[in-house]
C-alpha cells in the first residue's frame, strides 16, 4: 500500500493523537522541551526502543552543534559510537544520500530486504551491537532544506514498522520541523556559514535534489553504471543528470566537479571503509 496510501487510511484515533502532537509541538519553548514532547508523544502512534533527533544547518546542511538529542541509549559509549560515525560525517563528502519523498516516515526496508540489511557492514558494526535491528526515520524539512532528522529503532525480534505507524510519523513532519528550527534559532544555535561552507553552497545552488545526490555519489568515486544501479534507472537517465550538474556548476566533467568542491570545502577525502 505505501506511506501515501496509508495516511488516506489512518483511522480517526490516529489522527486525534497526531493533532494532539502536533499541537504540544507547537507549544514547547525551547529544543528540550521540544525534544522530551516529541520522544514522549511518539510512543502513541510509532512505539520505539530506542529514539534520536538531530538537527542540520539550513544552508550548509551540517550538523548542529548543541542539536542532538538521544533517548533510551542504554550506554553513553553507544551513543558515542552513533553520533560520532554518523553525525559528524562530513556532509559534502561522506553524505549519506536522502531520500527523495522527505518529509515522509521511511524504514531501510523501503531501499534494502531486511535480510540484505543485516549482512550490511552499517549494521553489523554499529547497530547490531546497541540491540538496534528495525529503523524509521524521517527527513524533516523547513521551508525546503534539512531542519532535522528523527530516527526511532527497535530491537531485534521486534516488529518492522508499519505503513500507518510511518504514515502517521508523516503527519507531524511540518511541525516538527518547524517547531525544531523556531527552537533553535531561539537559542542562537545557527551561525553565519563559514566562507568555505558558503562556497560549497553556491557550487551546488540550482541542483536539483536528485542532482545534489548524484554529486555525493560522484563524490565518493561511484560510476554512471553503478549510480543507475543505485537508483534502479538507466545509465541514459544517470548521464542526463550529469549533464545537467556540469552545465549548472560549469565544470567541464567530474574530475573538475571533485576538484571544486574539495577546494571550497578545503578538505580532503578520507578512504572509504
């Protein structure tokens, strides 16, 4: 059925908590208060394990300093190993590629079977061992850019989530994240970008979202071949889009278009694991 078709199906119970949510979303003060409402209320339309939100700069898409929040870790070192593997990757280089349907409650199983899932190196190292197996997680946006990601994890032998529990997480996306960024901006957590961060931006100002993640693909040394593979289309399509980045960037093909970037961001890549 899909998360669309189960957002026109949700019953009116589920819809009453979701206006409930909402509303005591609009109403938190501060990103503490927001944080404990939204971790506390989820458990009345997608029950959780263990739960984390995290916040991006609008502009340069990196992580937020003083913006991630946990619930339920059961060590500090676990949370250690989530945020500082994931959170703090460099988000030009080491993207990990957003999917294109945000503000809409998604699960690995949407891109990957569970059992390709549990093989997967993403897993084994770091979620197997916090007791993490089943995954939703939703992409908030604000005024069309990133505010924050919300992420809620079940243990192994627990239920996948459900099309009504991600259609449901779905509903309250517009609140979250403006709520998130209205808290934030409160508590003077957006800087001005760094002169390199700005750089960078205005390389990629103009891309489309599916073009802006073909260049985190391009950035991390994948082939057209293996980018239409990524995406289940055609080395034709993936080609179309290149096309378009280049002429939008004005590089003249995907070395200068690395090159660009590495210079804006003045970093250097680091090797794949």
């Amino acid at each position: 059925m899909g998360t669309k078709g189960a957002i026109r199906l949700l019953p009116a119970s589920i819809l009453r908590r979701v206006w409930r949510i909402n509303g005591a979303l609009a109403e938190a003060e501060n990103l503490a208060q927001l944080t404990e409402t939204l971790f506390e209320n989820l458990k009345s339309i997608a029950p959780y394990d263990v739960a984390t939100l995290y916040g991006q700069d609008l502009l340069t898409r990196e992580p937020l300093p003083g913006a991630f929040f946990l619930k339920n870790y059961s060590t500090s070192e676990s949370a250690k190993t989530y945020s500082s593997y994931y959170f703090y990757k460099n988000p030009i280089l080491f993207t990990m590629t957003d999917p294109h349907c945000r503000n809409m409650g998604l699960t690995q199983t949407d891109f990957i079977r569970q059992s390709q899932f549990l093989e997967t190196e993403f897993y084994v190292d770091f979620f197997k061992p916090m007791g993490i197996c089943h995954t939703l997680f939703l992409h908030a946006v604000f005024q069309g850019k990133m505010a924050c990601t919300l992420t809620l994890h079940r243990p192994p032998g627990g239920p996948e989530y459900t099309d009504r529990e991600k259609g449901a997480v779905t509903l309250i996306a517009p609140m979250v994240a403006s709520s998130f960024f209205a808290a934030a901006l409160q508590e003077g957590l957006y800087n001005p970008p760094a002169p390199d961060a700005m750089a960078a931006q205005r390389l990629l100002d103009g891309l489309t979202l599916r073009e802006r993640d073909i260049v985190a693909l391009i950035m991390r040394g994948l082939t057209n071949r293996q980018i239409a593979e990524h995406y289940c289309i055609s080395d034709k399509t993936v080609m179309t889009h290149v096309t378009a980045i280049m002429r939008k960037t004005g590089r003249k093909n995907r070395v200068d278009l690395i090159t660009g970037l590495l210079a804006a961001t003045r970093t250097e890549p680091s090797p794949e694991r």
